[in-house]
C-alpha cells in the first residue's frame, strides 16, 4: 500500500481512538502492523498532537479561562483551583516519562504488551461501569484524586492501556460524575502529550507525510470527541461496551500471536 494512504488511514484510526477509551497507541500499533507501514514513535507522537489540537479548538474557551486565571495567581476561583489540580495530575506521568523513556520505548511496538494493555483497559473500564451503589454520592476533584487519577495516566504511558480509559474510569471510581471525569480527562492530556511532542519530536523538520496525517487525526479527533462527550458516554454503564470490546481485542491478539 502507499506509504501516503496507509499514514492518512493510521490518522484516521488515531482520530477516532484517541477519546473512545480503547487505547489509540494500542489501535495505532496494529494499524501499522496490517498496513506494513513503519510509523514509528515520532509518527504517532505527532497523531497524538493533531487529537491534541481538537481538544484545544473543544474546549478553547474552558482552557483560556483556565490559563488567565493561573496567571493572575487566582487559585481560590474555579478555573484558577482546575488549573492547579491539572498541573498535579501532570506530575506522575512527566516524571515516570522522562526517567523509563528509554523502556517504553523499547516495549512501543511489541504485541505481547500490546495485548496486556488492552486486557487492563477492559477489566478498568468494566470495574468502572458498575455502580456500586454510590450514583448519588458524587465528589468534586480534589488534589489527591487528581494524583491518583495522574498516576492512571501515568501508567497508560504503556501501548494498550487507554489513557482515556484509565484516567475516566480513576475518576469515576472516585466519586466523579461521568461527565466531570471525562472533561478532566482530555484536559489533562494537554500538559503530558505536548510535552511529549517536545521530548520526542523537537526541533526536527516535520514531513508533509506527516503534516497531512496530523492534519487528518486533528478533524477527525474533533467530531470524535463531541460525539463522544455529548451523546456516546452519557452514562457510566456505557463504559462497559468499551471494555468488552478491548477485553475482546485483548484475546484476538493474544490468540494471533500464540497461531
């Protein structure tokens, strides 16, 4: 297949996967592998920053909001106490990133991790879905949940794990609303996939191969995450239909690899 279409058919898997919480790295690597198309890391860091740049045209006026009050030191307000709490959220997965760059790299490409990650994705999402009687019992964010909500992230640094997937189900394990859990979630991913982009990518020259195919993940990432947002995860209970399907996805790789 030619190398143009196969990167234009990666981006638009990458758009889609990137907030359905089914891991797009995980969906990204066997997109490649049926394709026969060597992306690499700086490939699917810059997928990544196009699904990016659809949160930021989303949610552009929460994240302006954010920023202006973080820069005029008003943390007791509501946008000023957010942006505190994302900053902290971000801790986990920076520090863990930069020290094991070296191992997650090593381990990007390899199926069997592949397969793990979408297995943990499954099970948290499932978990995740069950109410366990506490639907009328939200809490409100504070900085612990959104450490530990960080930590999810951080661990979701590993292909297969849904980053989405493991940050909402963390929030909603911890007393969030669906939908307040999910808003932090494709906030916090901002701070950690720029700085990924920084870290991977730098000051080399972007290909247009490249550029098209960010281009590709940006619009499709856009109608995916307002689908997603508005009408698909209105109810935590619709977590459980994404978990069965990586826990699925989980056994076909598992099997394709073990044939």
């Amino acid at each position: 297949m030619n190398n143009l279409l196969a990167a234009l058919i990666i981006a638009v898997v990458q758009g889609i996967t990137e907030w359905i919480p089914v891991s797009s790295t995980g969906h990204l690597i066997l997109a490649e592998k049926i394709l026969g198309y060597n992306g690499g890391l700086t490939f699917d860091v810059a997928l990544h920053f196009g699904t990016l740049m659809a949160v930021f045209v989303y949610f552009g006026r929460d994240i302006v909001d954010i920023l202006e009050e973080v820069m005029k030191l008003r943390f007791k307000s509501e946008n000023g106490k957010l942006g505190l709490l994302l900053i902290v959220a971000s801790i986990p997965a920076a520090i863990i990133g930069f020290l094991f760059l070296d191992f997650f790299e090593a381990v990007f490409d390899n199926l069997w991790v592949v397969s793990l990650g979408f297995g943990i994705t499954g099970v948290l999402l499932l978990i995740a879905s069950l109410d366990f009687g506490n639907s009328t019992k939200r809490k409100d964010l504070n900085y612990k949940n959104s450490f530990l909500i960080g930590i999810a992230q951080a661990v979701s640094i590993l292909p297969g794990i849904s980053r989405s997937g493991a940050t909402i189900s963390s929030g909603v394990l911890l007393g969030l609303d669906i939908e307040k859990a999910m808003k932090f979630s494709f906030l916090m991913s901002i701070p950690i996939i720029f700085g990924a982009n920084i870290l991977i990518i730098g000051n080399n020259r972007i290909s247009p191969e490249l550029f098209g195919a960010t281009l590709v993940a940006f619009v499709v990432g856009l109608i995916t995450i307002h689908l997603i947002y508005r009408y698909v995860l209105t109810s935590r209970k619709n977590l459980r239909w994404f978990g069965l399907y990586a826990l699925l996805l989980a056994l076909a790789v598992g099997l394709a690899l073990i044939l």
